[in-house]
C-alpha cells in the first residue's frame, strides 16, 4: 500500500506531503481546486501519467512484490522518486530505473481505472481468471491445462520444424547441388591427415638432392686410402677394427643416400608443388585437413538429410495433426470447464450489479482460432448490447462489480486502486450503492478516489480536502468536524445549511 506521497512545486501545488491507511481514501473539493491534477501527480511517481511535479516521492509498504532485478522481497518496504529538471529521472530504491521499467514494475500493483480503461474485460484476463476459479472448484481441472501447455509446446515446435522444411523445400535443389558440389571438390583433392606434412619433407629433399650427390661423390674418395690407413696401423701393431666399422658404417650411409636419392628421380617436383598447393588452399579454408574432412562428413550428412527431407515431412506433418486434434478435444474439455465457471462468475456479477440498479450482465464464451489459451474468447453483454454502447455510469458500475466479484473469490492479487470520476452523474440511491460496494472492495485493494457524491465521501476512511487560496492549491485529511462541514458544502452547496450539517451528521454515523 502507499503509506506516504510527497510533491514539490507540482504545478498549482507548491508542497504536498500526505500519509495514507488502507482502505478507501477520498478526495473532494471545489471544482477547478487541482484534485484531478494530485491523483495524476500520484500516478506519475509510478510512471503511468507524465511527470508533474519538479520532485516527488512514494512510499509503499506490505506491497507483496517479490522482484529479483531490483532485489525485492515480500516485506521489503519501496521508494520511488521522480526528480524533474532539463529532462525526468526516476529512482526505485535508490537505483535508476527508466520510465518503461518502472511503468512495467507499477502495472503490477497499480490498477487505474479510467473510462479509456477497457483492460478489465480483456478476455485474456477473463479467461485467466475463469481458469483460476475453475481450478478452485475442479481439482481435475489442473492436470487438463498441463495436459494442454505442454501439446501446444509441442505444437509450436512441430510447426516450426514443419515450416522449416516447407521453407527448405523451395530451394531443396539449390542446398542439394551446393553439398554435391563441396564433397566434389574435396573429394576430387582426396586429402589425407599428415600429407601435406609428408609432401613438405619430399620438397626438402629435392630441394637438397643435386647438393647432397655431389657431396657424397666428393666425399667417397676417402675410400681410396682406405688400404693405406689400415696398413699403417698394422705396422703400428694397432688394432684397425675401430677404422673399419667405422668406414663400413659410413659406406652405408652412403649407400643408403644413393638409394633414397634415386627414389626421388622417379618423382615428379611439379606434381608435389602441385599437390601442395591444392592441400594448402584446402587448409587455408577449413584450418586443417582434420576440419575439412570432417566437412565433407557433415555436408553428406546434409544431404542424406535433404533426399530424406520426404519422409520428415510427411512424419511432421502427422505429428502436427495428431497433436490439432488431441489440442482441440483438450480445448473444448477446458471450454466445457470454463462456461460453468462463467455461469458462477455472472451470477456474482448480476447480484452486485442488482444492488448497484443494474442487470441482466452476460458473459458470452465464443470460439476463436486455437491459441495457447484455448479457442475461447470472453464478450460481455449488458441487457443484450455490447460494451462499446453502454453510458458511462453504466460501465463504471459494471467494471465495479467485476471487480468486486473477482476479489470476493480471493483469486485475483490486490493491490492499489485508483477510480476516475466513479460517482460522477449518479443518482443518490445509485451513489450510495456504490459507496457501500466501495468500501467492501477497499477490503482487498487500497482505493484512491475523487468524489462528487456525499455518500460516497462519506464512507471514507480517509477524507482528504484539495482547496484553492490565492491560486495556490492545498491539500489536508479532514477530522470529524470538517469532515461534517465538507460534506455539508456538498450537499447544499457554498451556503452550508443547517438541514445539509444534520445530513451530513447522519451520513458518517450511518
């Protein structure tokens, strides 16, 4: 609930500081005083009117709003502030916070009320509501609307899959030649893993071949005084062992070079660059010939996918119909459900609205396309005609009722009510029947109204009188004695008499 507000220099009003209670706070005066002026002021510390005052600040507590962005919890207490100068700056405890987060943070405490207001007879809503109340009454009911969530998950998903395809469909030949022609190209190369390096080890030595030749043919004249050496170490009683190992090992050595260099005569240098060049290039595009083997893997998986896109299709598409039929024998179980609930729900409607002098309210369940709701959407008739046709006074008591239904079945979250012109043009019997509905519904929700009736003025628990002196607007709560003198002023006018002081005596103590 809001507990205080305070205003600075807000357009008439040069300083506002007001503390509240719950239940039915009302404000009245004289006309042209700047009471419509202080209720927008308060709706836009909550970013729901545009920002009146140069600084303002709400209190709230007891609000039951749990939020994790702004690290709130049930009992935590909340600041608003707005602080207007070159452009408006809001703060929610302290932390910045834009005017579109901060409207979506209030909607869900702040319910104003107003003849362009039409989001209480949303069917949405309604059909939330009748699910609620159905779930009250029918246990069995849950497990049905699980039942239902989860089969238009999945039907949402299965038409995503299927339109996919469908999409696919259209350029199926494109996608098909395209992977064809990728596993061509790479299987035309026929790339194995640790080539490229093998090939850049055969490059080396050709690069080297000529110089290594040379070198050996250069080096093997150390054979000719082979005989010699091992002739002066016998004469030098030294055992020559060691010197002809040691040339044998190096003969091999030779051999083996000689060998392996006549292997690279048989190989063509411009058919290695070649491969190398074609290896690189594949190397380049994929990171590795790991990668792009696997690739080409992926792409004949793609098209082992596209030739069986056939029998994907026709299994989705199963699937889809199957799970339309189950949805719409699941939609019309829940139907069945809800018009029951409706039935309750109009009852209860049509038995405030009968103390309200209304009646004859209808809540019309028709069929729409299959949404995630169901194929149920809510109408309300009043005495056989639409919303859109109904008087003002009309619309206000319905919507009262509705309220005041729904909070009776203790299902709806309560919060923060504000009621524009909601006595306004009323008859004295329909004021006060709309006083007493007030202030039963003020038992669920804080109310924060403007009244041009005495009787509703005077089941106020708060009363709060907005004046004008000097073209400066002032607002205060009234005690008991002025609360009998402002409602007197209601009743006769400027000149109080003593029948409107008796009145208006009777009215508070009634």
């Amino acid at each position: 609930m809001i507990s205080r507000v305070y205003l600075k220099n807000c357009l008439s009003f040069e300083e506002v500081d007001l503390e509240f209670k719950n239940g039915l706070n009302i404000f009245t005066g004289p006309s042209g005083a700047g009471k419509s002026i202080l209720m927008q002021a308060v709706l836009s510390l909550f970013a729901l009117t545009d920002v009146k005052a140069n600084m303002g600040e709400v209190l709230l507590n007891n609000s039951n709003i749990n939020d994790e962005v702004y690290d709130l919890s049930f009992d935590d207490d909340i600041i608003i502030k707005s602080i207007k100068k070159d452009k408006v700056r809001y703060f929610l405890n302290n932390q910045s916070v834009s005017k579109k987060n901060l409207n979506d943070f209030s909607m869900k405490l702040i319910k104003h009320l107003n003849l362009k207001d039409t989001s209480e007879f949303d069917s949405f809503k309604l059909l939330d509501f009748l699910d609620k109340l159905t779930l009250q009454k029918k246990k069995e009911f849950k497990k049905i609307k699980e039942d239902y969530n989860i089969s238009y998950k999945k039907l949402l998903h299965t038409k995503k899959e299927l339109q996919k395809i469908l999409d696919d469909e259209t350029k199926l030949e494109d996608l098909k030649e395209f992977a064809r022609f990728e596993i061509d190209k790479i299987e035309q190369i026929n790339p194995s893993i640790d080539e490229y390096e093998e090939l850049n080890l055969i490059k080396k030595r050709l690069a080297k071949k000529e110089k290594i030749e040379v070198a050996i043919k250069k080096a093997s004249g150390i054979m000719e005084f082979n005989q010699n050496v091992t002739l002066a170490l016998e004469l030098m009683e030294v055992d020559s062992s060691f010197f002809d190992e040691s040339m044998n090992e190096l003969n091999n050595i030779f051999e083996r070079f000689n060998d392996s260099l006549h292997e690279l005569d048989e190989i063509n240098i411009e058919n290695i660059l070649d491969r190398i060049e074609k290896l690189s290039a594949l190397q380049k595009r994929f990171g590795s010939i790991e990668e792009c083997l696997n690739y080409k893997e992926q792409k004949k998986i793609e098209l082992s996918s596209y030739e069986n896109i056939f029998f994907q299709k026709e299994k989705l598409e199963k699937e889809f119909d199957e799970l339309n039929i189950k949805l719409s024998l699941l939609a019309k179980e829940i139907s069945t459900y809800r018009k029951e609930s409706s039935l309750i729900l109009e009852k209860k409607i049509n038995e405030y609205l009968k103390f309200l002098y209304l009646s004859n309210a209808k809540i019309i369940i028709e069929e729409k396309v299959l949404d995630f709701s169901g194929f149920d959407e809510v109408k309300f008739e009043l005495n056989g005609v639409s919303l859109d046709t109904i008087s003002s006074g009309e619309y206000n008591r319905l919507r009262l009722a509705l309220l005041t239904s729904m909070s009776e079945f203790d299902i709806v979250d309560n919060g923060i009510l504000f009621l524009d012109e909601i006595d306004a043009n009323l008859s004295g019997k329909e004021s006060d029947a709309i006083s007493k509905v007030l202030k039963k519904l003020s038992n669920s929700y804080q109310i924060f109204a403007i009244s041009h009736q005495p009787q509703l003025t005077s089941s106020a628990d708060q009363h709060f009188l907005v004046d004008k002196i000097n073209g400066k607007s002032l607002v205060k709560e009234l005690n008991s004695k002025e609360r009998i003198n402002e409602i007197a002023r209601m009743i006769s006018g400027e000149k109080v008499t003593l029948e409107a002081l008796d009145f208006a005596k009777n009215l508070l103590k009634s």
